[in-house]
C-alpha cells in the first residue's frame, strides 16, 4: 500500500469524535508500520495512568474492521509521551 493511503488509514482508525490521536506514521524496510499516537485517544485520567488491556484489544479490533487485511503485530505499547500500535498489511503473492 502506498504511504500516504497507509497514513489516512491509521488516522482513521484512530480517531475519536472527529479528531485523530495519530502523531507520526514510521514505515519500516520489511513493509511494516508503527503509528504513535497521543494517549487522548485511550481518554485516560488520573483514576486510569495506563490503558487496559481491553482498551489495547479495541484498538486492534477496530483496525481490523476498519481493514480486513491487516495485522497487528504483539509488540505495543509506550515510549516517552506517546503510545505506539505496530501493523502491517496481508498480501497475496
């Protein structure tokens, strides 16, 4: 997939009430994705530091309805203020 349609598809995904939380799309040699988003997108508070793990597995259920050939990769989760999800994408050869 072309970068930028890459881009427009992890923003979407993770965007909530119209506003996205994605800060950088980091595209890797091996076609792979890292998305670093801002932790807004999780709505955390100081009764809620860090993400559930159910709120982790909605992400990843939601890139997977947004786009039926993607995948997540195991690795996620946090480095300085932002929050990272790593993906790519299915093909057939």
């Amino acid at each position: 997939m072309r970068f930028d349609a890459v881009h427009q598809f992890a923003s979407r995904a993770l965007s909530h009430e119209g506003k996205t939380a994605l800060r950088q799309l980091q595209a890797f040699d091996d076609h792979h994705y890292r998305a670093w988003f801002s932790p807004d997108y999780f709505m955390l508070g100081e009764d809620r530091p860090e993400p559930t793990r159910s709120q982790w597995s909605t992400l990843k259920k939601r890139f997977k309805r947004l786009q039926r050939d993607v995948f997540i990769f195991k690795d996620h989760g946090q480095q300085g203020d932002l929050y990272y999800i790593d993906f790519g994408f299915f093909f057939e050869v």
